[in-house]
C-alpha cells in the first residue's frame, strides 16, 4: 500500500477536527456578539440587579473566580450545589437566550428542561419584571468573562431526589406572576417591595420554612410570618418586621439604607435611641458588677476576659468596630445559633466601598468549654436590658460537631 493511501485518511480526520473546532468557536463568537449587541446602559443597570440580588454570594465558591458556582446548599432532600453563571458555552449559560434566561428566573426550569431545586430562590425571582431580566441576563452575557468551571453534581437521597417531583411541589407552594405594584401605596414603596419580594429575595433567608423547605409566607398578605426569622445553614436570620425587641422597630429609614449599602456592625446609631428604653439601674448594676471585678454572675467571668476589651464592660463596643450589645437584635434573637457560631467560629464583616476594612471577631471555640459558651452568651443576653431566653450547654455541643470544630476543651 502506498503512503499516501495511509495519510489520506488521517488528514480526512484532521480537517474534520478543524472544522468542528472553527464551527464551535464561530458558534460561541456569534452568541458572544448577539449578546455585545446590549447597551451599556442595559448592561450597567443588570450589575445593579445582580448587586441587589446578591448573585455573587451564593454562585462565588472560596478560592474559585466569580459567579462560577460551587457553593454548597444543604435542603432536606441532600446538598446541592450553586451553578456557573459565567457566559461560559459548555458549563456556563453562554448557550441561554434571553427567553432561556428568563424562564429559568420566572418558572425554575433550565434551558435543557431539568427542574431546578428552590435552594435557587426562583420562587422569589418569578416577581422579577421582564425588564429587570433583560438588563440582568446582558450583564451575565456581557459584563462577565466566560469561565469554564464543571457544575457540581447533586448529592441527594432517593426518591425526593427527583427532579419530576418539583412538579408537584411547584404546584403546591410556587406562586407564578411578576410583582403587581399596589395602588395605595406610592413609586418608592412598590419599588421597595418588588426588589424585597423579588431579585431580593429576602424571604428565602429571613421566613421560616414547612416541613419540605417551602417558605410559609411570600409578602406580607399572606401574614406574620414573612420576614419573621428563620434559622438555616447554622445561622439565624433575624427578623425584618417591625419587632420590638427583634425586628428593626427601633431602626429609622436613614439607618436601614446606610446599613444596606456600607453593612456596619450592628452598633449603628441606630441603637442610641433604643438605649433609652433601657432602666438605669438594669444597665448600672451589671455594668458596676464588671468594673469591679464581680464575677459572683454566670458567664460574667468570661465576659471580663474574653470579651470586656471590646465590647465594654456596659457592653456599648465601639461604633462601626465592635458591635453594640445593648438592645441588640441578633443578641435578643429567639434562636441563639448565629450567636454561638460566631463564638465558636469567628466571623467578618465583608469589605464594601463605603466600608472597605473588614473587621473580624477571632474565634473562641478552640479556648472555651461548650459550658463556658453558653454562660457568657447567657449573661450577655440577659444584661443590660436583654431579656433574650437561656439556653442549655447542649445547644453548643450540637453546633460544634455540625461545624466539625475540634472538641471542647474542657
């Protein structure tokens, strides 16, 4: 057999190669230019949206580039993790058209057609305007780089691992339509709520959950219990109602916006004038007690030595650096479980424009006794006009296995 009889063949495969790799880039490059075709002004306005909705936070893994997914979501039915949104072709959305983008946004269904989890809060995001969804999906087209990063597979437990079974569970808590504003109320407040409500999506973390992970409100029509609270992943969401002694009662409009924009610490001015609600005497008596070295309460030992330094020994910190305990609502939390995972764990607060510095708490879970936790949270959430319920050792020792931190010390 001749050689050119041989390399015949191998040049046939070659040029096919070619060509499928020049037909796959000139695929990508035309979506890549439809998706250029956006205005700035669009693309702008959808980094806004995604800085409102917070898409960073859930779909940025630590150590991995952003918005390509990997963050892990524990539901009941097993773990799930967050997927690359990076207009990357193969494991991206580079392949989403609009009317893809939107559907997956307005009725939790990819483009392949494989139902989505609500640990993606869709059920949320189906308030979303049309228009919205337009400046955001030109913002992931346009304002990202495509980042190639393999999603994650599920882990989760048969049968309620089945993706078909979202069917009925949409049909039973999914509420479809986009936000409607309300007449009695005026420009700023609809706005408001279409973006709490909607991209927001603050119920996802702030309303308690039923028995199968559905939010049990989804606006304030539907009662009490939307943006009452709830506990997830470790951590409590405080309240966003206007609670007293737990919701933001005591914060003003100025305060809430400032907090949004530069996230202080939760000693914001706003707690000035909660303090004066506070008895004098309930205030001296602890603080007194700290000054001159009483230790006779429990947990005020550990107070003093672990804690006094920055928080103060009438627990006021120090404004925008260490977080005011007095009236505070996460200390007056129902739920304790954030409080003990910043003790155990430590915690910081995220770097923003207004407030680049970010400050952190150590963690003291590795020098502290699960009995010595409790004690100094209970003395805290009692003290200078907290009236906050006492909780059990127990309530530690649970969360320190499930944050897998090494065994109390004592």
């Amino acid at each position: 057999m001749k050689i050119s009889n041989r390399i015949e063949p191998f040049s046939r495969l070659v040029s096919m190669v070619v060509a499928v790799t020049f037909v796959a880039v000139l695929i990508q490059t035309c979506q890549v230019a439809q998706a250029a075709a956006a205005p700035q002004e669009l693309v702008q306005w959808g980094a806004y949206l995604a800085r409102a909705g917070d898409c960073l936070a859930c779909h940025t893994a630590p150590e991995e580039r952003p918005f390509t997914g990997g963050v892990p979501f524990e539901l009941l039915v097993g773990r799930v993790y967050s997927t690359n949104i990076t207009p990357n072709l193969e494991t991206g959305i580079g392949g989403y058209n609009r009317d893809d983008f939107v559907k997956s946004m307005h009725e939790g269904v990819a483009k392949d057609g494989h139902y989505l989890y609500p640990a993606m809060p869709y059920t949320s995001y189906a308030r979303a305007s049309q228009e919205d969804l337009s400046a955001l999906y030109a913002y992931f087209m346009q304002g990202l780089e495509p980042v190639h990063n393999p999603n994650r597979p599920a882990q989760l437990k048969w049968p309620l691992g089945i993706r078909s079974l979202m069917v009925a569970w949409n049909a039973l808590y999914f509420n479809k339509g986009e936000y409607v504003n309300d007449p009695q109320k005026n420009t700023s407040w609809n706005r408001g709520a279409s973006l709490v409500q909607g991209l927001g999506h603050c119920g996802a973390c702030h309303t308690p959950r039923g028995a199968i992970g559905e939010e049990k409100a989804s606006s304030e029509q539907d009662g009490g219990q939307y943006l009452a609270g709830a506990t997830l992943n470790n951590w409590y969401a405080s309240p966003l109602t206007g609670d007293p002694e737990t919701g933001l009662h005591a914060w003003s409009k100025d305060e809430i916006a400032e907090y949004l924009k530069s996230l202080p610490p939760a000693d914001n001015e706003g707690q000035d004038h909660a303090n004066v609600a506070i008895k004098a005497s309930d205030v001296s008596e602890t603080t007194w007690a700290l000054r001159v070295g009483d230790t006779r309460m429990a947990g005020s030992g550990v107070y003093l030595d672990n804690c006094n330094a920055c928080h103060r020994s009438d627990g006021s910190g120090a404004n925008r650096t260490f977080p005011n305990l007095v009236k505070n609502e996460a200390i007056n939390a129902g739920d304790p479980i954030s409080l003990i995972h910043i003790v155990l764990a430590g915690s910081a607060m995220p770097s923003t424009q207004t407030a680049p510095s970010a400050i952190a708490m150590p963690d003291f879970g590795w020098r502290l006794s699960d009995e010595e936790v409790a004690d100094v949270l209970n003395f805290v959430r009692g003290s200078w006009g907290n009236h906050a319920a006492a909780f059990s050792q127990d309530a530690v020792e649970r969360l320190r296995k499930s944050l897998t931190l090494q065994k109390s010390p004592k």
